[in-house]
C-alpha cells in the first residue's frame, strides 16, 4: 500500500468508516431521505461536509461548508450543544430562513451534536420526510442520538490513539444508501476482511450467485468466479484497491457467466477491535431484455439516476430528447453525460424531487445543437460543473482525500472537453424506435428529424423520486399542453418559474446580509456566502473615505500583497478604483488579459480571473470589491448580472454598517457618560467594574455599577433597567443618580430600594430595572444587602471556597409601590471578594440561567488570593479573567456589568 491514504492519514480510513456507517444508519433509524456528518475542521470556526449518504454532493456544494457562528441548523447544535429538531418546511423557514431560502421543500430534518467525553467533534444529521409536528418523530430522534453518541465515543478513542487527527478538511464522502427495495435473491451483501483473506455472503447473496454456503469456499477468488467469471481479475483488484483506501469512483457493470447484468459496489468499513473490512452490495437489475423491451416501446422517454445522480437507465427515446446515443447515458454521471443539464434551475427542481416525496413537474430550454457544442460547463449559483472542477460527487468511502467520480484521473473527468454530440451516431440503427410506436416529432420521417433533436424547443420533464432512484419521463412540451398537468406546468414554465431557481443565492446572501450590522460583519458574509457560490478563492473589499480607498477586509491573498495598494487615491490608473470612479464591473477572464489592460500592475498569481465589482447604494459610492480564483474562467452573461445584482446589495449593507457604525459610536459615548469616571476608595477596600456593551443592535442598553461613600463605609450598587434604547439608558441615569443620593444620606438598603421603587413608580417610564445594594463597613466586614429582582451575588472566601448568596428580595424597581425588600447581614473576611453582575454575564440561550451562575462560581473559585498581586490590581486582573470570553464573543445578546469588591486587612498601627 506505498503511497496510500491510509499511509499518509494513518487514522483516516477509519474515521471516514465510522462517519459512514453513521450517517447510513442514521437514515435507517430516522426513515430519512438522506444523512451526514458534519465534522471540525482544522480551521477554527468552520465546519465541514464529511459525509453525505443519499444525495448527489454537487446539489448540495453551497452547504459543504458551514461557520458555526452562521444562523443554520447545523452552526446551532454544534455551537450550542443543542439537538435540533425540525418537522416540516414552515417550523424551518420560522427558525432558520436563510437555510429555508436555500432549500425551500418540504422536508424535516434531525441536527444532533457528536461529542465526546468533553469536545464536540461535529454533527450528526438526517433530512427526512415532512411531519406535522416534531412530536411525532421522537422515536426516530432518540436512536439518532444514542447512534450520535455512540460516533462520539469513537471519535474520541480515535483521538486518544491520534491526538489533534479528528478533523475533516477535504470534500465530502458521498456514498449510496443500503437500497430499500430489493428482494429475496436480487441483491445481496458481502464482508471481506484483506488480513484474514475470508470473505463472508449475506444469504440473498448466496441466493443471487446460486452458491449455497456449504458449496462456498469463503476465498475471494472463488467469490469473484460466482459474480462474473470474465470480470474477475477486475474484481479482484477493485477490492484490493478499496482495502488500500482506493474504493472505485462508480459502481463496476459486469456480466454474469450468462450474461446478465450485474452490479458491484464497494466501500470501506471498520469495526472495533477487529481490522478495516471491505464492505459491498452486489445488485442484479432483473431480466434486462424483458425490462428493457417494455420501457423501450414507450413514446415518451424513460430515464432513472440513482440518488447520486448516476444514469442507471435509459430508453431510446430519452437518448433521442436528451441527444446523447443510450451507450453514452447508461453507467455515466448525468451532468457528465447532459452537461446542459448542469444549470441551476433544473438542479432546483432535482434537489425538490430529492428531498420531497411528490412527483415534480417542470419545463426546460433545450439549447441549440450548437450551444450544445460550444457552451461550456454551467458555472456559479449551485451548478455542479464548474471551470475548476470542483463540484464533483464523489462514490468513494475513502477519508482523506476522498477520490471524486470527476476526478482527473477517472475517466469521467470534468477537465474532459469533448464537444457534446448534437445527434446520435450515424451507425445508430433506426430500430431504437419500435416500429409499433406512434411516430413522433423525432422521427426520421418527420420534419424535425433525430438529426435535429428539438433545437431550442421546450422540453417537459416529471421525475418520480423513488427509495433508491428518481425515474424521469421528458417529452416535447407540445405533448403535454393537452393535459391539466401539462397546462399547469407549461404556464409556470413561459412565466419564468423555473428561472427563480437561480435566486436562491442572493436571497440567501440577502438574509444574511440584513443579520450583519457592521462592516467586518458585513465583509465575513460576503466571504461565507458568494465565494463558495462562484468559487472564489480570494476576496478583497475597499470602502471609500475621503475619495480614498481603505482596505476592509481580505482573505486568501499573500501576505502583504494588497498593502501597497492601501488609501489610493480615485485618480490611480487600478481595476479596484476604476470599477467604482465608472460604475461599471470589470471581468478578466486570465492574468493576461488584466495586463493586458493594466500594463505594469502587480500580480499576486500566475494564473486565475479577476472580478471587480462597484459597491454603489441609491447612487452614492461606497467602495469596490474583488473576487479571485485561482484558475482561467469565463463570466457567463448570468454570472455577470447576477454578481452586479449582488454588489449592489453588499453596497446597501455596507452604507448601513457605516452608518449603524457612527451612530452606536455616538451611542456608546452617550452610555459611558452616564456610567462612572472612578469608584469611591477605602484604604480597606479594593474594587473595580466592567461594563461590556451588548452587540445585538446599535442601541444602548440600561446596565449600572457604582461605588458611593454611604456614613463610615461604602455602598456597592448594581442594577438592570429592562430593555435598550435611549429611554433605558436615560432611565438608567435617573436610577443611578437616586441610588447615589440615597446612599450618600446614609439611609439603611431597605429604604434606598424602597425609595427608589417609588421614584420609579412615580416616573412611569414603562420600564422595570433589577438592583443589589450592599452596605459595607470595610473596617468591620459587616455589610447589610437589599435585592430588587437582581441575580444573587457570589462570595469567595480567603480560602477559595465560593458560595451563592442567597439573599431573600423583592420584586424589580417599577412594579408594585408597597413593595418591601429585606435586609440580610453578611460577614466579609479580609482577602474575600465579593462579585455583583448583571444577567448578561451569566445568561446564555437554550440554558438556565442557573448553569451560567454556577460558571460563574467556579471561574471565581480558581482566582488567585489578593496577596499574589501587590499593588491594587489583583481585581483588575479577576474581572479581566471573568469577562474575556464575553469580550471575544461576536455575539452579545445583552449588557453585561460586573463590579468586584475585595477587603483589605487593617494596617498594622505605626509605633509612636
């Protein structure tokens, strides 16, 4: 096995065996049309498809990545650590609809997270047949968790034995599902284990290859004999390639010691504690000739892809509408075989009829014979065929570096630029036409012969989705224009239903978009949302300041390449400041044409197409965006207008995130001012505060600390006034001054809370706020606290013991006038810290707050003694520690305050 995957990822066969037998089985236990797993990748943040079971990877290449921050099902449960369930298509659009928008059937779907021991490896998911309620699928749910905890658990062994190895960077893993319809001697199933050289036959095998087990020798050659005698070196070595890490890219068609067809499917599988196993099916179509012949005699075409795509059938008339000789269908990849196919409103309708279990019904241009020749590979919004190559399904159960059925080396490779064929072939005998058949527009006697099938003519086609495959019927439009059915789906098609597929990805990046509220923000969108579309690999954006251009944001450029170009000025000779000084999207198709028409411009590739776009919203300038990729392509007359349409929508976003920009600017400033410049001292007593703004929206929110002289001692305040808006931070400021005015008068906390609850009530502002108030003698310890509605401070003793103090309270500010709040007396030791927060710290969504106090506790429990940091910044550096994943969370729902408290112990008396 020199040279192998396996050789060089040594855990990687069995970490894609375990994803498989995960993701099949998942779909077994779930009645699921299809199921994945979505693993870490070695890039923090991202996830990536590992393993797809039941669909065809180029339909679905949008969705191979996702970030886990991003608003999607998947980004959830791993995220969160939650399990997602969604029933239906409405319950789906409700909670997630920039998903919904890109995939708007009705289907439901299962997330669960995979975790082990303490790390979330990824997640297991099931896309399954619509239900009413999610009710009714919790049965199938609790197995797709026990099994997602069983893959948890042997992904974290696998780990143990390869530490930092669970990971998935490459494309995904896309298999067949075990098939759902086979019967008694029609298929079977085989295990060969390579170290043992013993290979063991399910008894529909025994059954189909007419080997009874006590006939049956066990070896893999007798086993190759009994499939097809005259393919047995070929079997052979496929399963030695697959025991190697190499599984074949299609399943092999082989012929029977009688000739019959027969089909011989492979993949790798693992089963602790025993070695890698080779896992296969074989399938017998059934009696070909009495099949064949049925389907062959129907006037309209017939043709059956299995659910990765895979043309497993084909009549004459099919290969007459699709113009493609039968012999070039059969056994190919679809878009392989159509690449006209290879556009986003037919994948559309195909992705429906994947996902959903009622027929789909649609209309198709088919182009001219001489499109057909001359157009290249669909590119852009979710066409599998691309310039690159890179939207290849993959029928291999290799990990690592999965081999795709497009791969170069595989005969059915992308970079293949035959020219498609406009006819059949000239030898094609007129008997793939029964003579019994009624004559059709296709007939050779017929204006429009098979030499000139339907050039630029409607075509209607119906796929009927099936366990295992998608039958589809295609006929001429004009057929069907009779029938209800045909009248329906004829007017959607002339009314340009079908072109709506295309808009799935700027609806996707539009709802996205409108989540993002500043410029980084705006710019990571951009990154996550059109560069997998068109298959980018670089990006660059420049907003304009000052009739200079700044750089924003880039990803995938060298190093320092873009530096030279920050602040031009709109007067330099560059692509970047022409496309916004004009207005008009420049498009290369190579490096050579860009010096070709900037003479002199520094390039960082040798190689690659170039698209600058101007970002311009209601006319006014914003900036200019670059799109990158690393090889030669061409822009379609599509391409163009839909990435213009999209740079006018990142130029809106852009114009708002500046503008929500200065305005919260403005904001913040404002909620600063109200908060305090410095805390009352006491040589006895060492405090500091955090405030964390919330990150939701451009409004300030109503959180407050404060630390006021009260008599001899200090009182420690901390409240909450309920919401955001200038109304809660103007409330905010009202509360704060009466609380500091009341504790100066050194009135007991009772009465300050009392006090305060009948300002609020009087002003009547709508709001309600929480507060804690503590009364400290940093001479004595003893302090005296009040709560209003507020979360119960923590405790933490010299000796690192750390407590919830319960204290009794009564409701929050605003509510009820007679309401009263009790009084508790509590003891601080010198070297205690005493911790008051706000909910923001502590509250996260899907959890109690409970949890999030109890996290609280222990970070403070592992703070250090005051005496380990001399000087006065022993609390500073605690509340650093407290609030430091708050502070990196791009998210902040709310806003977050914290004021620490810590007693000193009495100086020693200076000797006279």
């Amino acid at each position: 096995m020199t040279g192998s995957v396996e050789d060089a990822h040594p855990t990687a066969g069995r970490l894609a065996a375990l994803l498989i037998d995960a993701s099949t089985e998942a779909i077994s236990a779930a009645g699921g049309h299809a199921g994945g797993v979505y693993l870490r990748s070695r890039t923090p943040g991202l996830l990536r498809l590992a393993a797809l079971s039941g669909l065809p990877g180029p339909l679905f290449r949008p969705w191979w990545r996702l970030h886990s921050d991003r608003p999607f099902p998947v980004a959830d449960a791993y995220r969160l650590g939650v399990q997602v369930v969604l029933p239906n298509a409405t319950e789906t659009m409700r909670r997630y609809p920039q998903f919904a928008a890109g995939l708007p059937f009705q289907f439901g779907s299962l997330y669960v997270p995979v975790v082990g021991g303490s790390t979330t490896y990824g997640v297991l998911t099931v896309l399954r047949p619509a239900v009413a309620d999610a009710a009714e699928v919790m049965s199938e749910h609790d197995r797709v968790v026990r099994l997602a905890q069983e893959l948890g658990a042997a992904l974290r062994a696998l780990e143990d034995a390869n530490p930092d190895q669970v990971a998935w960077d490459g494309e995904p893993v896309c298999l067949r599902p075990p098939t759902t319809s086979t019967s008694l001697g029609r298929a079977g199933r085989f295990a060969w284990n390579p170290e043992t050289a013993y290979i063991t036959l399910d008894e529909d095998l025994h059954t189909l290859l007419g080997t009874p087990p006590s006939e049956f020798s066990g070896t893999v050659e007798a086993f190759a004999e009994a499939v097809a005698p005259t393919d047995a070196h070929r079997i052979l070595a496929t399963l030695r390639d697959t025991a190697a890490g190499r599984p074949p890219a299609l399943p092999l068609y082989l012929r029977a010691e009688d000739g019959a067809l027969r089909l011989l499917d492979l993949w790798n599988a693992y089963e602790p504690p025993a070695a890698p196993a080779v896992r296969g099916v074989v399938v017998d179509p059934g009696p070909g000739p009495t099949a064949d012949s049925a389907a062959d005699l129907l006037p309209d075409g017939v043709f059956c892809v299995d659910r990765l795509g895979l043309v497993v059938y084909a009549n004459p008339r099919a290969a007459q509408l699709l113009g493609r000789p039968r012999a070039e269908l059969v056994g190919r990849d679809l878009w392989e075989a159509v690449p006209w196919l290879g556009r986003p409103d037919f994948e559309d309708h195909l992705r429906a009829a994947l996902l959903t279990p009622d027929p789909v019904h649609f209309h198709l241009v088919r182009p001219s014979a001489q499109e057909s020749e001359t157009r290249p590979p669909a590119q852009g919004t979710g066409s599998p065929l691309s310039a690159q190559g890179t939207g290849s399904p993959l029928s291999a159960r290799d990990a690592g570096s999965p081999r795709s059925a497009r791969d170069p080396g595989s005969p059915l490779s992308t970079q293949d630029t035959r020219p498609l064929p406009p006819t059949l072939d000239a030898g094609s005998p007129r008997s793939t036409l029964d003579a019994g058949s009624p004559r059709s527009a296709l007939d050779p006697g017929s204006p429009r012969s098979a030499q000139q099938p339907y050039e630029g003519d409607w075509l209607a086609l119906s796929v009927h989705p099936g366990p295992d495959r998608l039958t589809c019927t295609v006929r001429p439009a004009s057929r069907v224009k009779d029938s209800p059915e045909g009248q329906e789906t004829a007017e959607l098609s002339e009314t340009g239903m079908s072109a709506l597929a295309p808009l799935y990805r700027p609806i996707a990046l539009a709802i996205a978009l409108t989540e993002a509220v500043t410029a980084r923000q705006v710019s990571a969108v951009v990154m996550r949302e059109l560069l997998p579309a068109f298959g980018g690999r670089r990006l660059a954006i420049y907003l304009l300041q000052e009739r200079h251009l700044y750089l924003e944001w880039e990803t995938g450029f060298p190093k320092g390449f873009l530096a030279p170009f920050e602040g031009v000025d709109l007067g330099t000779h560059l692509p970047g400041v022409e496309t916004l000084t004009t207005g008009r999207p420049l498009f290369f198709d190579s490096m050579e044409q860009l010096t070709a028409a900037y003479p002199g411009i520094p390039l960082d590739a040798t190689e690659g197409a170039r698209a600058f776009l101007p970002l311009i919203s209601s006319g006014r300038a914003v900036g200019s965006c670059i799109l990158g990729f690393d090889r030669p392509r061409s822009f379609s007359t599509e391409e163009r207008t839909v990435l213009t349409a999209l740079a006018g929508l990142i130029a809106h976003a852009m114009e708002k995130a500046q503008r929500y920009e200065s305005e919260t600017a403005l904001a913040r400033g404002l909620q600063q001012a109200l908060l305090p410049r410095r805390l009352a001292a006491h040589p006895q007593l060492e405090t500091t505060g955090r405030y964390l703004p919330g990150t939701a929206g451009m409004e300030v929110g109503g959180d407050w600390y404060d630390v006021v002289e009260s008599g001899d001692g200090l009182a420690l305040v901390i409240g909450d006034v309920q919401g955001h808006g200038v109304q809660a931070a103007a409330t905010m400021g009202q509360l704060r001054s009466a609380v500091r005015a009341f504790a100066l008068g050194d009135r007991p906390p009772d009465e300050v809370m009392s006090s305060t609850n009948h300002l609020l009530t009087d002003l009547d502002p709508g709001l309600f706020a929480s507060c804690c108030y503590i009364r400290l003698d940093p001479a004595t310890g003893m302090a005296r606290a009040a709560r209003a509605g507020h979360p119960p401070p923590l405790l933490r003793s010299p000796d690192g013991r750390t407590r919830v103090l319960d204290l009794p309270g009564g409701v929050v500010l605003g509510v009820d006038p007679r309401a009263r709040y009790p009084v508790t007396e509590l003891q601080m030791e010198p070297g205690a810290i005493l911790a008051l927060y706000t909910d923001g710290l502590v509250e996260r969504p899907g959890s109690d707050i409970d949890e999030g106090i109890t996290a609280l506790r222990v970070a403070l429990a592992k703070a250090g003694a005051p005496a380990a940091r001399p000087g006065g910044r022993f609390l500073a550096g605690v509340a650093d520690r407290l609030t430091a994943t708050a502070r990196h969370a791009l998210d902040r729902p709310d806003d977050i305050a914290l004021l620490l408290a810590t007693r000193r112990a009495a100086p020693p008396p200076q000797p006279h």
